[in-house]
C-alpha cells in the first residue's frame, strides 16, 4: 500500500506491469490515456499502444524486466479511449518487489511539442509561399543589407534573376545607375528621417497603415522604354526583443496610372471648351423639356427628402391640388396612412439604389380627401447622388380599379358558390353511400344472423349427439368378449377403417372451431352495423374507442397485407357526436394510411382525453408527404394517386366532418419517414348541428 501511494504521488504519468498485467497505473496516467482502472487493469500492458507499436512496447517491457540494466528511452504512440493518438517517450525501471519482476514505466507525452515544431514548420513554410507566390514585388533586407528573398514579381518587374540578387549587399543596382541607399536600407540604419528628404525630394511619408512603415511614389528613367512609375513601401523586421534585423520592400508599378492622370488632364481641358458648347444647347433643350413635362398627359413630379421639389398640371389635377404650387407639399400627404408611405419606400429604395426603375401600384390618397389608386412609374438620375431628385410618373387608375374589384369580387363569389354546390353534393353523395351501406349491413345483418342462428343451434344438437354415441362405442370396445362375434368383428373392423379414437379426438375439436367461426362471423356483421350506425344517424352521446375499432374490422381486409397495427386506446368520456360520419373520417384515415405505406410498415392507433376534447391519432410509418402536398390535402379532388385510383375526396369530406363537430384536424408529416393525422373533437360541441 506504501508503495502505490509513492506511485501516486508521482505527477507525472507512471505504469507498473508484469509480464503479463497491468500491476498499477497512477491518477496522471489514467487521465493521459482516458481509461477507467477497472479497464486498463484488464488489459495486456500493451493493449494501450496502437496495433502498430504493441509489438515494440512488449518487446521493451519485457527487455526491462529481464535484466537488471536501465534500457534507453523510447518513444511509442499511445491510443487513448476517446481514439486519439499520442506519441509518448517511455523510461523503463525494472523493479524486484517480493521476488515478482516488475517494470516500471515514466512517461513524458510529447504531442504537444510535436505540434508546436511542426506548426512552427508550416508557418515558415506559409510565410515563404505568401512572399515568393505574392503578386506584389518584394525583397527582404537582413540587418547586414543583404538580400535574403527577391520573390518572382520583383525578378519580373525589376528584370533581375532572384538568384543572382540573392546574397548581395549591392540591391541598389536594380533601380539607380550608381550606389544609393533604397528605402529599405535607410530603416536598417535608422536613418529614414534624415535622409528620406534629400533623396526623395519630401515624396516620402510615413505609411496611414502600417506601423513604422514608410512609402514613396517616384520615377525610374532605367527601368523598361521610357522609364516606369514606382509606388514601393518599406517596413522594418523585428526581432522577440523589438530590435530591427532587416526590413522588407514592396513595389508596385503605377505607370499606366501616372499616364492616365496625364492624358485625364490634356482630356479636361478639350472638356472644358465641349461644355461650354454644349451648355446653349441644352439651354435650349431645357425650355422645351419644361413644355413637355407641364403639358403631358399623366402627372409627373420629382421628390427630394420626402418632399415634392416639382410637380406638373396633371399631378395637381388629379390631386385636386387647384391652383396650389405643388412645390415643398410633404409627400407623406399623398398617402392614406403611414403603413402605406412606410410600404412603399421598402419596396421603392432597393429598386431605386440599383438604378432600376420602379413600377407599383397603390392606393393614395388626394388634397381633397378622396381615395385614388395610382399607377407609378419612378426613376433615379443617378442613384449614387444623394442629392439626385427622384422622378414620378403617376397615373389615375381608380375608376380601372373599381371595375377590375367589383369583377374579382363576383368572380369570388361565383367560385365560392360552385365550391359550396362540391361540397353539398359531395356530402349528400356520401351521405347516400353511408345510407346505402347501413341498409345493407342491416339487410346483411339480419339474412345472416337467421341462418347463423340455426347453424349454432344445429351444432350444439349434433354434439349432445356425439357424445353419447362415444360412450357406447366405448362401452362396447370395453368389453369385447360380451358381444356377438360378428358384432365384435364388425365393430373392429370399423374402428381400423376410420380410426374411432382419432375421431373422438378430432370431433370436437372441429365442432368447437364451427362454432369459433359462427362467432367471428357474429362479430364482422355486429362490425359493420357499428361503422355504419344505421340506428345511429343522429346526434348523440358515442364511444369512439368502440367506433375506432368497428372501423378497423372492416377496413383491416385492406389493412392487414400491408401494416401491422398497434393500439393504445385511453379512457375516453362519450362524445356528443353523429358517430357514422366520424366513423367515416377514421375509415379515410386508416386506409390513407395503408395505402401510403409502400411495402410493409407499421400503423398505430391512439386515443386521448384531454380536458374536454377528445383526440384520435392515425400515425403511419409510410412515404410521408412535402410539405406542398401537405398544404393542399384537404381541397377537394386534389389526390397524389393514380388516375383511377383515388378521387380527392376523402380528406376534403373528412375535413368537413371534422368541422361539422366543431373540431381540429392535424397533419404532421416528413417525407420519407411517415405521417401523423390527430383528430381532435370536444366532448360537448357547440351546436349539434342536424345530420
């Protein structure tokens, strides 16, 4: 015990095995290789290296164990728990406790360090890409004005081989016919600021961006024909301690700038004189612009800030305006509410700011008071101006616009009445086929049950029959000798031919699965009259439970190759309902729910109280729906079937149901996955509206 608590004191991570077996693994290793002890105590010693390795650290171990030497240091990688890799520098120290040979491992992760050197590698090789591969010329200056990097763009612009500059103090040669400091140079040697002035003739300056950096435009007469513009700036390299140790240049080549400032100025002057021309010309443009604009047939302002800076005949015409200069009026008057101004800049200024024209149409609103919808045409000279005045062409549409409503309205109310007349008769179709179903179950009901009920009392006549028939035959196979011997001969006889104790056996096991069927026959026609609910057509206090599970007998025909169903029915209160047509909304249900399911899946069926409403839940594990199909379901003759195979009519009829009983009826689907229908009905509904 001493001596685990000297192993647990060590802090860095320590493992003792055997030959075998781990013997101890101290709290500092545990937490390195993320084992629980339970499980590291279970393994081999080299179960914890990676596949590759264990075969090294068995071998090492068992080395240690083996003599009494120290053997070197190795590095191993470890895997830990959570499947990361660790590499690991191991120290063994072999070690005789109580005659058993153990080997005690020290180990020093090294991952970290490993990380931090190859990391420090990448960023010197980052560094050396983004100088060489850089589109920007630049060489780099040591603290002994060497040259220690010339990337390709300095070579191209500079026309000298970055391996011949390379090494070189001379970097001047470059650019100047005889020997000058560059910029570079003078931040070496701290002499920027005496120095700069005379050489650069005051163009140098310290740099806006950078930091002790400094950056001067000038010429090279040498450089190409006719010599190049340069911009170049020059920043210092420091070391840990903030001393200078070099400093690094860049160049950039602003000839075709420096050219067009020349030819924009020569271009000015010709301007100059070309406005002067043109300034009469458009003087005159101006004043027959002004005819135009006063005298055209739709109203045309222009805006600035919110107000009308202009506006023409027209626009104070149908304004009402009268003779008021529109000029300075707020443009927030023209409009009926601020929601209304607030609507139209939202729609009008992403429009305007890319120099697009604007069409819209809107209800204003005029001086006198009166409504108008108007037809909007509007444009920015220049939307970068902040100062550009917006222009308005703007025309009355409201008489338009009344006949275009009063159309659309009657249209609505056309649409309206065709879909309620749908509607009507589908209802009334369905009512008739529920009608027709019911006479039939009850026609069904009772042809069967007559026949039913003599075929159930035939049986149980034939079996009090049986039975005394099976006494005597063993009465007198008990006593063979007391019968006549052809009695006795005929008697054995029969009993080989047809084998009497295979048919006592069997005999009422055939009558007892007769009468298991009459009774299951029983059960489907009691079914059908429940779904139907011929006697029940009215509104009045129902078990839904007892209407869900009549529904599913007679659909499960349907049913039963394609799902398997589970149930969780809750206590329900009765509902106040005309349990025929919710019946008809679960049959819809159950059988959507099939029919959604391509191969074999699942059904399961719910049912809930919860407060005072009733929920059912139809949830299969089918193709699911999008969520398009899923906003159209309930309109009439919309279906996702085949031509032939579905009318559209069973979710819109089952809809109607549901709101008939003032419920809620709702869909959670996910394509590829299934869909959930949850019928909700209140115990008591509002009004029980007639069936």
């Amino acid at each position: 015990m001493e001596l685990r608590a000297a192993w647990e004191a060590v802090t860095t991570p320590l493992l003792v095995h055997d030959e075998e077996r781990i013997v101890h693994a101290n709290a500092a290793m545990l937490r390195l290789l993320g084992y629980e002890p339970a499980a590291l105590a279970a393994m081999p010693f080299d179960a914890w290296a990676t596949p590759a390795q264990r075969e090294a650290l068995r071998t090492y171990g068992l080395q240690a164990i083996a003599q009494d030497a120290l053997p070197p240091a190795i590095e191993i990688e470890a895997q830990t728990a959570s499947g990361s890799v660790r590499a690991l520098e191991l120290t063994a120290r072999p070690y005789t406790l109580r005659g058993r040979r153990l080997n005690v491992l020290t180990v020093q992760d090294l991952s970290d360090m490993r990380h931090v050197q190859t990391s420090l590698l990448d960023v010197g090789r980052v560094l050396h890409q983004i100088i060489e591969n850089s589109p920007v010329a630049s060489f780099v200056l040591d603290g002994e004005h060497r040259v220690t990097h010339w990337n390709a763009a300095c070579s191209k612009l500079t026309g000298q081989d970055r391996f011949d500059m390379l090494g070189r103090q001379d970097a001047w040669t470059a650019f100047y016919p005889e020997a000058r400091p560059l910029l570079a140079d003078l931040i070496i040697d701290g002499a920027i600021e005496a120095q700069s002035g005379p050489l650069y003739e005051g163009r140098c300056r310290r740099s806006e961006t950078v930091d002790d950096a400094y950056e001067v435009e000038a010429f090279f007469p040498r450089m190409d024909d006719g010599g190049r513009w340069l911009f170049f700036t020059a920043a210092p390299l420091l070391d840990a301690q903030g001393a200078v140790v070099g400093a690094i240049e860049t160049l950039q080549d602003v000839t075709q700038r420096r050219r067009a400032e020349e030819e924009l100025r020569r271009h000015r002057a010709e301007l100059e004189e070309l406005v002067s021309e043109r300034t009469a010309e458009l003087l005159l443009t101006h004043h027959e612009l002004e005819a135009f604009l006063e005298n055209a047939s739709v109203g045309i302002v222009t805006t600035l800030n919110q107000r009308i800076v202009r506006g023409n005949r027209k626009f104070a015409e149908i304004f009402e305006l009268g003779d008021a200069s529109p000029s300075g009026i707020p443009t927030r008057t023209l409009f009926c509410s601020d929601e209304d101004f607030q609507s139209l800049a939202a729609v009008a200024y992403p429009v305007l700011s890319r120099g697009d024209s604007l069409q819209h149409e809107m209800e204003m609103l005029s001086a006198g008071g009166h409504r108008l919808w108007i037809q909007m045409i509007a444009y920015v000279a220049n939307p970068h101006d902040r100062l550009a005045q917006t222009w308005w062409l703007l025309q009355d549409r409201t008489e338009e616009r009344r006949v275009q409503q009063a159309l659309a309205e009657n249209y609505q109310r056309i649409k309206l009445t065709n879909t309620r007349l749908e509607e009507a008769q589908n209802q009334l179709l369905q009512a008739e086929k529920m009608a027709s179903i019911g006479q039939l179950a009850a026609g069904v009901a009772h042809e069967i049950n007559n026949p039913i009920g003599f075929v159930s009392s035939n049986l149980g006549t034939l079996r009090s029959y049986v039975e005394p028939m099976f006494g005597l035959l063993d009465t007198m196979q008990a006593a063979p000798d007391a019968l006549p011997e052809a009695v006795a001969r005929a008697l054995g006889d029969l009993d080989r031919r047809i084998d009497l104790a295979f048919v006592k056996e069997d005999l009422p096991q055939l009558l007892d699965e007769s009468e298991d069927g009459l009774v299951r026959v029983k059960k489907i026609v009691q079914d059908l009259k429940d779904f139907s609910r011929v006697d029940h057509a009215e509104w009045q206090d129902a078990d839904l439970n007892a209407g869900l599970e009549s529904t599913l007998n007679v659909v499960m025909n349907e049913v039963k190759y394609k799902a398997d169903v589970k149930k969780d029915y809750g206590a329900l209160p009765p509902v106040r309902c005309i349990a025929a047509q919710l019946n008809q909304v679960f049959m819809n249900l159950i059988v959507n729910a099939a029919h959604a399911i391509p191969q074999r899946g699942e059904i399961r069926l719910a049912t809930r109280a919860e407060g005072d409403w009733v929920w059912v839940s139809v949830e299969d594990t089918g193709i699911g729906m999008s969520e398009e199909v899923r906003r159209r379901i309930f309109e009439p003759f919309f279906t996702t079937k085949p031509v032939g195979q579905g009318t559209g009519l069973g979710l819109s009829l089952s809809y109607s149901i549901v709101q008939k009983h003032a419920g809620r009826i709702e869909v959670d689907s996910t394509p590829g996955q299934g869909t959930r229908f949850r019928v909700g009905i209140p115990v008591r509904p509002p009004e029980a509206a007639p069936a």
